[in-house]
C-alpha cells in the first residue's frame, strides 16, 4: 500500500481482470497463462473463416493472443511453419503433406471443404468450354499450391494434357485477374472470391470447379513443437472453432460482413451479392472426421509419384485427433 493505495502485482491485476471478463461472458475465464499463438492464414477465400476467428473476439475470450501472418495463398503459410515463424495455419490435404513430409507439420482439425471454390476460369473472349481447349495457351497457376498440384497432377492429365502442352505462368492468386483483364494470360487457376469476381466483371468463364476431382478439404495444421508444449492452448483454441462453427451455421450475415469488409479494404469493389456467391462455395465445417486417412492416402501418393514428398507420411503421427475430441469434451 502506497499513500493509501493498494497496488496489485501483475499477476494479481491479471487475474482480478480475468474474473471481470468471466463474469461478462458466460462464464468462460480467460486462462492468461496460455501460450500466444502466431496465427498463419491465406488473404483468398480459404483462409477467410481464420479471418473470422480472429476477429470475432473468441480467442480474446479464452486468454488466448495472437499474431496475425497473412500471405497470398496457405501453401505459402506451409513454408512459414515448416521454417518454425508461424505456429498455425490452413491449407488443403496437398499443401499439408508436403508440410508434414518437410517439417513434421500436424493436424489439429479439419476446417472445411473447398473443392467448388477452387476453378479453371477461362478468358471469355475465348469461349472454351473445356480443359483440353488450354492446349497452347497461357494459364496463371500459383505453382506449389494445392489447387495448383491438383490442377497439374491430376486435372491435366485427366484432360489428355502433358505439362508442355501449355505455358504455365507462376503468379499469386491475388494478381490473376488483372493479368486475365489484360489479356497476358488466357486462364487462370485460381479460388474464390477472385473466380466470381472475373465471372462478375465479364473477364472470364468458369468451365470446371474442383469438387468432382477433389472435395479438398482444408486442414488446420499446427507445429508439433507448439502442440507438444502447449496443449491446453491448443484445446481452448479448438473450443473457438467450435463457436465459429455455430455462427457460420447460425448468423450467416454476421459472418458476411466480417469478411466482405475485409476485401472491400483491400481494394476489391465487388458487390455483396457477387461476394456471397463466393462464400457459399466454402463449406465450413470444423472437427476431425474419422475417414480422413484413405483421401489423404490417395493425395500422399500422387505427391509421392511427382516426387513432391520423400515418403507416405505416417497417419498416426501426422493427425492428432485427441486435441478436438478433449475440447468436444
């Protein structure tokens, strides 16, 4: 006590603050001595229910901080994690194995489905309608991406197609559309909100979307580092996605305008309508399926066959179920 004050330790201010937090909010106490969580995510249409998370207040409610890392597209994120500078981060089955295989990634939950955001768009001055008319053309692809080994493993190939049959031109999902505007590339590969958006300004024609070669399931991968020394903050992370959950399911608007505002402050001047059609390509869905192996399997071989991995991962040290089963708990 200082002139008549009583002055709290750090400690004491902290969880005095975490019992007025609790008390406003249903009983849910922050845990302050949770571990800060360097939060990786995608700026397209996958990383955008992450977006939401972190700015739906849900981790502050836990005790859980976070740093942001935002990068064009998760294989991108992948590379962050397997260097050790992001913790977490989604991306597809693809982008995760390769990530696992490299650098020991883990999952930690299956986030969603994004097979019907993932497209071939098509200049639509050109008028293809199918994949083997991309014979001799320029396609925009983000090289080492999952849409992007999908497209080169399986779809080209799937289309009579060698890999010289056209000129793949590298280039981040985000600058596609320009260059299909001005015309230095004639398709892309590419995901949502950037396909409707070219669809919507009468740039391109979407002649394929990816749900019938692949339903992607996008995967929430963790350092195995973090999982091993922080697993209470892993769990109270989990039980956020289990909120986020319910309200993509139960305040779809609320959900939209989060998100919408976010590419509307980049720049993007797409209407909310052309917006909402992106989104509900996504299906969210957060948990850990207990069939995830024979897909990933099938995904892990065809890596295997293009010499993107070393070796098929082992599944038991790969996915970590337990971590959303005890925060279901």
């Amino acid at each position: 006590m200082r002139n008549g004050r009583v002055d709290l330790t750090r400690r004491q201010y902290l969880a005095a603050g975490a019992g007025l937090v609790a008390a406003g909010l249903g009983g849910v106490r922050p845990a302050f001595a949770l571990e800060t969580v360097r939060q990786g995510f995608q700026t397209n249409i996958w990383g955008m229910p992450t977006y939401y998370l972190l700015k739906s207040g849900l981790l502050e409610k836990r005790g859980i901080r976070f740093e942001e890392f935002a990068v064009p597209s998760g294989n991108l994120t992948m590379q962050q994690m397997v260097a050790r500078q992001v913790d977490m981060g989604t991306y597809a089955a693809q982008s995760f194995i390769i990530g696992h295989d490299k650098g020991g990634l883990v999952a930690i939950a299956q986030i969603e489905y994004v097979g019907k955001t993932a497209q071939i768009v098509t200049r639509k001055d050109l008028n293809l309608t199918k994949v083997s008319e991309l014979k001799g053309l320029k396609v925009a692809n983000q090289t080492g991406s999952s849409v992007g080994n999908v497209f080169m493993d399986v779809i080209i190939p799937g289309a009579g197609l060698r890999k010289g049959d056209f000129q793949e031109v590298r280039m981040d999902v985000n600058n596609m559309v320009s260059a299909m505007a001005a015309k230095t590339v004639d398709a892309m590969v590419n995901v949502e909100p950037y396909n409707e958006i070219a669809v919507a300004e009468g740039i391109g024609t979407s002649i394929m979307d990816f749900s019938k070669v692949d339903k992607m399931p996008v995967f929430m991968a963790a350092t195995p580092e973090f999982v091993d020394k922080s697993p209470d903050t892993v769990v109270a992370y989990l039980k956020c996605w289990q909120e986020v959950a319910r309200d993509f399911k139960d305040n779809p608007g609320k959900v939209t305008d989060v998100i919408y505002a976010f590419f509307t402050s980049k720049g993007y001047t797409m209407s909310r309508d052309t917006f909402a059609k992106a989104l509900a390509r996504v299906e969210v869905d957060p948990g850990f399926p207990s069939d995830l192996v024979p897909g990933l399997q099938k995904d892990a071989e065809v890596l295997l066959r293009e010499k993107k991995i070393s070796a098929i991962p082992d599944w038991k040290k790969a996915l970590r179920p337990e971590l959303w089963a005890k925060a279901s708990a």
